[in-house]
C-alpha cells in the first residue's frame, strides 16, 4: 500500500470520527447526557487532555538533554499558570505550543 493510500485512509478515517464525535451530543438522548458516568467524564476531560499533552512532551530525549527538557518544563509551567488563571484549555495548548518552540528556537534547537 503507497503512502498516498494510507494518507487517505487515515484522513477519511478521522474525517468520519470527527463527524461522529461532534454529533453525538444531537444524536444521544437527553437522559443519557445526564448521567453521572458522562458528567464527570465531560469534568475531567480538559485534565486528561492536559495529561495527554504532558506526557507527550517528555517521550524524545535526545543527546544534549539540559537544554530541551529545560524548554520543555519552562513550557509546561506556562501551560500550568495559563490553565489555573484562564480554564481555557485551547488557550492553556496554544500558550503551550508557542512557547516551547519560542524556547527552542531562543536555544537555538530549532
């Protein structure tokens, strides 16, 4: 199989998800978005996100280590004030984001 393939599959995949994700809160009865299994479901879910995106971070260590892993927590603690002051996860990533690779960039890894 090409990669052109692949690339297709895995975009029609996602592309199909997605939809069915985001249309499920119309398609799922009310009683069901009530109960308590789905509650704290939607309650944790921007933490396990922010897991999601700590974890990540820290699975390639390369030879010189000081200077990434040092980009790396300088960012998540920008991510983790961003996220106790606003409770905007969308924000709290994109913060996330820039600033590892401004860090990176200024480290001159980039």
């Amino acid at each position: 199989m090409s990669s052109h393939s692949s690339f297709l599959i895995v975009l029609i995949s996602t592309a199909i998800t997605t939809f069915f994700l985001r249309a499920a809160p119309i398609v799922i009865p009310r009683k069901w978005l009530s109960s308590p299994l789905l509650q704290a479901l939607n309650r944790f879910l921007p933490l396990c996100v922010m897991v999601a995106l700590v974890l990540t971070t820290f699975t390639k260590f390369e030879a010189p280590i000081l200077a990434p892993a040092s980009a790396q927590v300088l960012a998540l603690i920008i991510v983790l004030l961003s996220y106790i002051r606003f409770k905007n996860v969308l924000l709290s990533m994109l913060l996330g984001v820039g600033s590892l690779n401004g860090l990176l960039y200024l480290l001159g890894l980039l």
